[in-house]
C-alpha cells in the first residue's frame, strides 16, 4: 500500500516534472532544420557542379567547400562566444601541414622533410584518416594554446590569437627540416572528387550545430549576450570558452587538411594573413551571429569573386570583349563588402537562422 | 652596446608612430582600424608617378626636402580624412567587429588601387639619399638616417603631446576619447574631432611612410602591413586608448625585437619573431588591461 502510493507519487512527480521540463531532445528537433537546410543548399550546388561536369567549376566548387568548412569553424568560436578570433587559421596551417606529414610518399618525404621523426616518415595513409588525425593534431593545439589565451577576453584575446598566429607562422616558416621552411612542400595527393568535400562541409555544419545547442554552447551565448549575468549564474566562462576554442580548432585543422588536398601544396604563407581575413570577411559579411550566416556569407561572397574574376578574363557580348582591368575584381569585391556592412551591420542574416517559417511561428 | 641602443630606439620610433596613429582613432571612435598600413603605403606611391614599369619615375619625390615633407603629410592627413567622410562615418552605430571588418576592406580597396597603377612590383628609390651617409657618435658609427628618425619621433611626440595638452582641439579630442558621449553632450562637435583624429592618423602614417622609404629604399604595396600589425600590436599592449601606453609599447615592442636578435643563440634567431609573439602573450595573461589603461575603455556593468 505504502509502496503503491509512492510509486503513484514518484510518477506523478515524474509527470510534473515532465511536464515543467521540456522533452528530451526538443531544442535539437526545433533546430535540426537550421543544419539540414544548410546541407541540402551545398548538396544542392555539388550536383549542379557534377552535372555541368567542368574541371575548372569543379575546383571552384571544392574551393567553396573547403572555405565552408573553415568559416563554420571560426563560427563556433566568434559566433557564439563574441571574441573575435584572428588566429584559427593558424590552426588550418597545423591541420594542413600534419595532413602533408601523413600523406605524402614516404621516399620523397625523406628527401624534403629529413628532420620529421621515424615513425612519421615511415607512416603513409589515406587522406581521409590524415585528416581525422589532423582535426586532432589541430584541436589539441587549440587545448593548449586555449588554456592560457581563454582567461583574456575582449579585444586583448583577439590580440593574443593574433599572436598566437603570428607565432605559428614564423615557426612554420623558419622550421627548415621538418616544415621546408617557406618554401611549399609539394607531393600531397590531390583529391579531385567533390564528395570529401562536401562530406567535410556538412559534417563541419553539423557539428556547430550540435555544439550550439549542447549545454556548453548555450551556456556561452549566454556569457556573449549577458557576461555578468552568465558568470553570476554560475557560467565557468573561461571553461566554455575553452570548449568551443578546441570544437572549432578540429574543424580547422580538417578544413585545412582537405584544403591541403584539394590544392597538393602547402606553403606558410598560405595560411596567413590573407586567409584569415576573407574567411573572417565571409563570416562578418553573412552575419557572425549565426550559422546560417557563415555559411550564407561564403556561397555570396565565393559567387561574387568568381563572378568578378569572369568579368576580369572577359565576357564577350555579341562581337566585343567586355573585360575588367585587372585589380578591379579586388577593389569591387572590398566596395561590395563595405556597402553590405554599412547597410546592414549585423550581416546579411542578421543574427537569425535559416529555418522553413512554420517553425519560427511556434516559437 | 650604443649601436643595439639606437637601432632599438629607431625600430621602436616606427612601431610607436604607428601605434599612436592607430590608437588616436581607437580613442575616439572605438574603431581599430585595419587600413591604416595601407595609408602608409599610398603615401609612400605618393611620391611616384602611376606606371606598372619596373623602373620607378619619381614625381613629387624630387622635391626638395621642405616641401616633400608636407606634401606627403598632407597626402596621408587627405586619404585619411576621405576614408573618414567616405567610409568610416557610416559605422559610428556599429559593432567593433563590423568596423573592423569594414576598414580591412577598405584597406584592401587602397591596396589593390595602388597594385592597379604600380603593379605589384617592389620599386627602388633613393629617397633623401644625403641622409644615408654615416656619422660618428660617442665611437659609434650611425647613419645618419637612424640618427634623424629618432629625433624626427621626439619632435613628433613632444609636438603631438603640447597640442593634445594646450590646445582647445587638443582637449576636446582627449574629452572625447575618454568619454564620447559625454563629451558630446557638453558640446564638443563629434564630426570635427573625429575628423582632426583622422587627420593626425594619417599624417603619422605618412611620417612612417617617408621613414621607412628612406631606411629600405625600396617601396613594396605590402610593405604598411608588417609596421601597422606591430603597431596594433603595441596599441593594446600599451592599452587600447591610451596614447602614452601606445608610444611606451611601441617602444618596447622595438627593443625587445633588436634585444632578442642580439641575445638569442644562432639557431633561435630565425625564430626571434615567435618569441616576441609569445612575450606579447605573456604581457596580455598579466596586464589584459595593457601597460597604461586608458580611462573609459573598461567595461561597466
């Protein structure tokens, strides 16, 4: 009796509670159209690619991919803690190297990169378990450099990451037997197929979806929006800060690993800083507060450079050429971005994400 | 010993000129602001006619002194400005990022301006080439050039400091860049601060211009960009806002560079930017305020 009326209790407790909590997995059904959306617009542009079947296209396309992957990383971190970050690409430089270190054939590695440790020099794997390897290489850079540059915050961490980047360069740039110093190390297999890609891209949105709506990726949008209320509500800043660093460190060291393939040579220079500004210009362009955004920022910003460098080669209209001198492309590419900016400047999603409007309506 | 002296005062001259260009406007507008290593190379193109030749035709570089000095000032004080009334005024309501973004953007405009009329080419020159020959002091031979920079910085500085202390335009930008809206309120004319903040910005780029053209004697369209991200550098070491701290970190930033590539052990010293990074690392983990933290600039709850 006694245990049958504790049992109806607990139940009933159970249901109020229940019913005070929403349910399992709510947030992630409410949001799951936000990353699969996303998906089937790249998926959409990886078929048409695959149906005109041109080689140049083709590259371009892989080229948009691969820039996906790296703004969705700087994503997790800028999006959702605030701190903007100048130094992830140094994170895709240490994915892109560690992926040639894995990849290229062992003989030519012995003669270009002679102070590389036995094992390595030994070891030969398929691009895809170089890059998972380098996605780790890479976030466990991110863990240490993380726990000391996470304590800053404001425009002192953006600083520190610049640093951080700066450090990585010159490192990689001068480090002669293991990195070939400035020059580019050459050999890594080229992957010409557009699926790795587009794989990498949407695996790279989901998981800054599935960070964005865990525990620790609300709790630091929480710190963005609201820093003392978020650490007086007992939110470890610095913590989740870190959380999100490493997250997006591994996406860029895979971007930078299937960047490495999809070009076949790697160079410091690369990952530096003209990198670093078109992927952040891409992110702040479409609108850094949300994934849809980034991604959003990369398609238009990639179609515009293509569509300006078309004009720059030359388009024939009837009987004339019609062509850009050359530098205009950049110059017209900067103006857009500043009209874009001054129009709207919380980007061209503002900070709202792209979902069917049924969903938005149930809010 | 004196020679290590005067290269890290000539170094930390640069960086710090830079630094107060860049933190003059963080002050006032909370812009930190990107294109400021490009005003420095158009004021260097400034002096060149527009050609894509390799060989350089020097135009207003054959001026004599007293006259190229102010004209290239007055170049960069113009572009500055523009940038300002063009660009940048749109942007007062907008995020730091935002801004950030927007004047890398139109750095990058001037920059591929410039790689339309010069082309990408470095170009030689000998600017002020009298100023290159050696002169003996205290037993150390300095070029003369090292000599004149140093000094050029002190006048600047000191020039910089009375204005900013004794003049009512000095005092209304400093009102401003201690509380903008406040300052607003009790009548300082946003617009015309800004407007004179961007003036002298650009007119330091343009000192660094003609400095670094004498010392290299070669003009590069990247060369802006590695002097501006030393000098962003020592802006928030200094303490973002904080004209002295910028010219202190500046400084610093100039010594330690020239101390670690005499003290560094021969294999390290390739590496010898990396250790600077990294003490600037250091630096921010115990001061994220910066050496000097300027009032205003923390945040309120």
């Amino acid at each position: 009796m006694g245990v049958a009326a504790s049992l109806t209790n607990s139940t009933a407790a159970g249901a109020a509670a229940a019913e005070r909590k929403p349910a399992r997995f709510a947030l992630a059904r409410r949001t799951i159209l936000t990353p699969v959306l996303l998906s089937l617009l790249l998926l959409a542009i990886a078929l048409i690619t695959v149906m005109t079947g041109s080689r140049p296209f083709n590259q371009t396309v892989i080229d948009v991919f691969v820039r996906v992957i790296l703004v969705v990383g700087l994503y997790i971190f800028i999006g959702n803690s605030g701190v903007l970050s100048f130094g992830h690409i140094g994170f895709t430089c240490l994915g892109a190297y560690a992926a040639a270190w894995l990849t290229i054939n062992p003989m030519m590695k012995r003669g270009s990169l002679p102070g590389l440790p036995e094992w390595l020099l030994a070891t030969r794997l398929p691009y895809w378990q170089s890059a998972v390897l380098a996605a780790l290489f890479a976030a466990l850079a991110a863990l240490i450099f993380g726990r000391v540059l996470m304590r800053l915050s404001g425009i002192a961490a953006s600083i520190a990451t610049f640093a951080m980047l700066a450090m990585i360069n010159t490192i990689y740039s001068n480090w002669e037997s293991v990195t070939g110093a400035t020059s580019s190390v050459v050999g890594i297999p080229i992957v010409r197929m557009i699926w790795p890609y587009l794989i990498g891209a949407v695996v790279a949105i989901f998981i800054a979806w599935a960070h964005a709506i865990s525990r620790s990726g609300l709790a630091l949008r929480a710190a963005r929006d609201e820093p003392t209320a978020a650490a007086a509500s007992g939110i470890d800043i610095p913590r989740e800060r870190l959380v999100a660093f490493v997250v997006s460190g591994a996406v860029m060291g895979l971007g930078g690993a299937l960047m490495a393939h999809s070009i076949g040579v790697v160079t410091p220079d690369t990952f530096y800083l003209g990198l670093t500004f078109i992927t952040l210009s891409m992110l702040v362009v479409g609108g850094m507060g949300s994934l849809s955004g980034g991604v959003v920022g990369v398609v238009l910003l990639s179609a515009l450079i293509q569509a300006l460098r078309w004009l720059e080669a030359g388009v024939s209209l009837g009987e004339s050429t019609f062509a850009l001198p050359k530098g205009v492309q950049e110059i017209a590419l900067g103006v857009i971005m500043i009209v874009i900016l001054a129009l709207r400047p919380s980007g061209l999603m503002g900070n709202r994400e792209l979902t069917l409007p049924r969903s938005s309506r149930n809010k | 010993m004196l020679q290590i002296l005067f290269d890290a005062l000539s170094l930390g001259s640069l960086y710090a000129l830079g630094a107060l260009g860049i933190a003059l406007i963080f002050g006032v507008m909370r812009l930190v602001n990107f294109a400021h290593g490009d005003v420095i190379a158009f004021c260097v193109f400034a002096l060149l006619w527009p050609s894509t030749d390799a060989m350089a035709i020097v135009f207003a570089g054959q001026l004599p002194w007293y006259l190229l000095v102010p004209f290239v000032l007055l170049c960069g004080a113009g572009l500055s400005v523009l940038c300002e009334v063009v660009v940048f005024r749109r942007f007062r309501q907008a995020n730091p990022a935002t801004m950030m973004i927007a004047s890398f953007a139109l750095g990058f405009v001037i920059r591929y301006f410039l790689l339309m009329l010069f082309s990408s080419r470095p170009k030689s020159i000998s600017l002020l080439p009298e100023l290159s020959q050696p002169v003996e002091i205290l037993g150390a031979r300095l070029p003369l050039l090292q000599l004149i920079t140093i000094v050029a910085t002190m006048v600047i500085l000191i020039g910089l400091t009375l204005f900013l202390r004794q003049t009512r335009f000095g005092l209304e930008m400093r009102a401003a860049a201690e509380n903008f809206s406040m300052a607003r309120m009790l009548g300082v004319r946003a617009n015309r601060v800004i407007m004179g903040a961007f003036a002298l910005s650009g007119a330091l780029a343009a000192a660094i211009a003609l400095i670094f053209g004498a010392q290299t004697g070669t003009l590069d369209i990247q060369m802006g960009a590695s002097i501006m991200l030393m000098a962003f550098i020592a802006t928030v070491i200094g303490g973002l806002g904080s004209l002295g701290g910028a010219v202190l970190a500046g400084f610093l930033l100039g010594a330690a560079s020239v101390i670690m590539q005499v003290m560094l052990p021969i294999d390290a010293r390739p590496f010898r930017d990396a250790f600077v990074y990294g003490a600037v690392i250091l630096v921010l983990l115990f001061r994220p305020q910066g050496l000097i933290a300027a009032r205003g600039t923390k945040e309120r709850v």
